[in-house]
C-alpha cells in the first residue's frame, strides 16, 4: 500500500511561519534602507486571486516581528509603534541611523 503525506495546510503556525520567512527574506532581498508593501508579501504568501485573504495574516506576522525588534512597521516614512498604528503601512529592516 503506497502511502502519501497530507496536504499541506496554510493555517495556524505552519501559516504563519511561512508568512515570517517570506516577509523577512522579501525585507532582505531590497536591504535595509528601503521598505516593501505588505501587498507584496501577501501575494508572495498566497499567489493568485487570493492573496487578500493573506493580508491579515500578514500584518499579525509583522506586528509579531516588529515587537521582537527583528522588523520596522513605517507609515508615511517614519516608525511607527507596531501595537498602536492605523491606514497604510510599510515594512522594512531595522534601520541603523
């Protein structure tokens, strides 16, 4: 009998450990001192038609990042507290200035 894994499910820890590497590895590839739109990491997450259903996890991902200094959540350019921010957003590396 030829057995085979299950499917792999985009849910939970798995989900969002994926969601971390993407938007890390997606911070690293344009370097620190440019930012990247969490659209770009939801469709990375989730290619096709349904990478809006991925932007919430997205964000939950990057809070969680940004609360453990390892990303910077900007808005209109500036830093912003990742506990306390609203509208459009960007992501990026934690700058050395």
């Amino acid at each position: 009998m030829i057995t085979s894994d299950p499917p792999v499910q985009k849910d939970g820890d798995d989900f969002d450990g994926e969601a971390a590497r993407i938007i890390l590895a997606l911070a690293r590839e344009i370097g620190p001192d440019r930012t990247l739109s969490p659209i770009d990491a939801a469709q990375r997450l989730m290619p096709g038609d349904d990478w809006q259903r991925a932007l919430p996890e997205v964000r939950r991902t990057a809070i969680r990042l940004a609360c453990d200094g390892r990303l910077m959540i900007y808005r209109k350019g500036k830093p912003v507290d990742p506990l306390d921010f609203r509208g459009v957003y960007r992501l990026g590396l934690p700058r050395e200035d």
